[in-house]
C-alpha cells in the first residue's frame, strides 16, 4: 500500500509499512538487475544500433511476461474501453523507454547514463502522481528524492570536473531524461492498474508485450543480423530473461504494496550498480566527486526506507 492516503477531510492518514520482502526487497532485486543492462549492452557487437539492443530485449522479455503472466490473456480480452486505453498507454511507456535509455548510454556512458535516468525518474513520478490527483508528496519522500537526485547531480558534475573525467554530451543527457519519463510514467501506469485488482503479472505481462510489439519495427528497420552472432544472442537473451523479465516481475510485486513514487526513489539504488560495474567491467572512470555523489545517493535510499515514528 502507498506509505500516506487521503482522508475524507483531505488530511494525510499513514498506512501500515509493507513486509520487506513484500515491497522494498523485490523492487532493490530489481534495481539490481536492471543496473547490469547498461553493461551487458556493452557486449552487443560493434555493428548493433543502440535502440535495437534494447527492443530486441524487450520484444523476446515482454513476450516471456505475456505467456507467463497469469490473467493476461484474460485482461486483454475482458478489460472495458478506459482500461484498455491505460494498458496502451502503459505499452506506449514501455516502449519508449529502450528507444531513448540504450541510445543515451551510448552517448554518455553506462554509469552517467544511468544515473540520470533513474534520478530523474522519481521526480517526474512524483509530479505525474500529484498532477494525476493520486498522492501529494510527502515529507519523506521529498527528502530523500531531493538527496538522491543531488547524488546523481554530483555524480554527473563529477565527471567533468575531476581530472580525466568523460565529458557529458548533451544528446545523452536528453535521451536519459527521456527514459526517465518513460519509466516513471509506466511504473505509475501499472500501479494504478494493479491497485484496482488487476493480477500485477497481468498487467505486467500485457504492458510489456505491448511495448514489444511497438518497438518490433525498430529491429527490423535497423537490421537483425547481429542477433545471428554469439555475442549478440547471449546480449538479447540476458536483457530478456534478467531485466526484463525477471526484474518486472519483481517490480510488478514490489508495486502491489509500495507506491509509484516511493518505488522509482528505491530503484535509484540502480545507478549505484551500473556505475561499479562501469568501472569495474567497462573501464569507465568515476572521479573522487563522482563517488561522493553515490555515497549522498545512498544516503537517500536511507532516509526513505528508514522506519518511521508512529504517532500515537
């Protein structure tokens, strides 16, 4: 359940906290895995567009998400008009995602890429719930965005101002906020979908299949031969298997008992593993500023999941 509600008189009621393995635990798991994408991209060959990389990944994962997610079929088929316009507009969500996250890595690096994407993401969720009337953000949550976001800040600025930092081109920078709205936007999407009463893999399922088929012209307008190649198929294979399908599956669990916004501010804990594996993995460099922006970014992850007073 969100951490606060309305009540009838408009004042904040808090809702009891959610068991960890059933709200905070799988969306960190996620987080996890989806820190790895940026890495495992880096694999693909030479010759494989950055966008194809990732619609590739996402036609085979949704398609996983579909024929495993139980209900699907059934939410598709028996779902009215309003529903069926929010499931395309979550696939539409979905879709843009891989479309401006990969090309943005490719631009400004695994780690810079990333950082930005996710620490724009809890902002535009926060904004797109309180515009869309579904929760006005809480002291907690402002906090610890308002930290976390200055991390990642701190993190980017780091790599222009420590010594042999990689500039941050601007086209990146755009494309990474892109994604963070694609992200944000869908996780809002199926929260309200599954806070109806709708199966989480369901919805999960049915949204991301949607977003394959969207991006399915990607691949073939941008060439598959690359997908023939060893280094190629194992590439599309992790993406599927381990950020998309097994991480949304964890993500579609955790959002069942964690709020839109309060869950993009835990998946902030991706940044801090794409940028360890951007240095340990790809040879990305992160300056002594950079690390200090991670260690304020785990500071908010701190502050959010930290237990709260209870009033009396």
């Amino acid at each position: 359940m969100p951490e606060h509600s309305l009540s009838r008189s408009g004042a904040p009621t808090r809702a009891p906290a959610a068991p960890p393995l059933q709200g905070p635990l799988p969306i960190l798991a996620a987080a996890v895995l989806w820190g790895t994408t940026g890495t495992a991209a880096s694999f693909a060959p030479a010759e494989a567009p950055a966008a194809a990389i990732g619609a590739a990944g996402l036609v085979l994962g949704g398609l996983l998400l579909f024929l495993t997610g139980r209900g699907s079929t059934a939410l598709l088929a028996r779902s009215d008009r309003p529903t069926r316009r929010t499931l395309a507009l979550g696939a539409l969500a979905v879709a843009g995602y891989p479309l401006s996250f990969y090309p943005a890595v490719a631009h400004a690096g695994v780690a810079v890429a990333t950082v930005i994407t996710l620490g724009s993401a809890p902002v535009f969720s926060g904004l797109l719930a309180w515009l869309t009337g579904r929760a006005r953000p809480t002291a907690r949550w402002t906090v610890a965005t308002a930290s976390a976001v200055l991390g990642c800040a701190v993190l980017v600025l780091g790599s222009e101002l420590g010594a042999g930092g990689t500039p941050v081109r601007p086209a990146g920078v755009l494309l990474a906020l892109a994604a963070g709205f694609s992200y944000s936007a869908y996780a809002l999407v199926a929260e309200r979908l599954i806070r109806r009463g709708h199966p989480s893999p369901a919805v999960m399922g049915t949204m991301f299949a949607g977003g394959g088929i969207a991006v399915l012209p990607v691949v073939a307008a941008t060439g598959a031969s690359w997908l023939a190649t060893v280094d190629g198929a194992l590439v599309a294979l992790y993406l599927a298997v381990f950020t998309v399908f097994l991480a949304y599956r964890l993500f579609g669990h955790g959002l069942r008992h964690t709020s839109a916004s309060v869950a993009t501010t835990l998946t902030l804990a991706e940044p801090a593993v794409a940028a360890l594996l951007g240095v340990a993995v790809v040879g990305e460099r992160l300056s002594a500023v950079s690390w200090a922006g991670l260690a304020v970014l785990a500071l908010g992850l701190a502050v959010l999941r930290a237990p709260a007073r209870r009033r009396g």
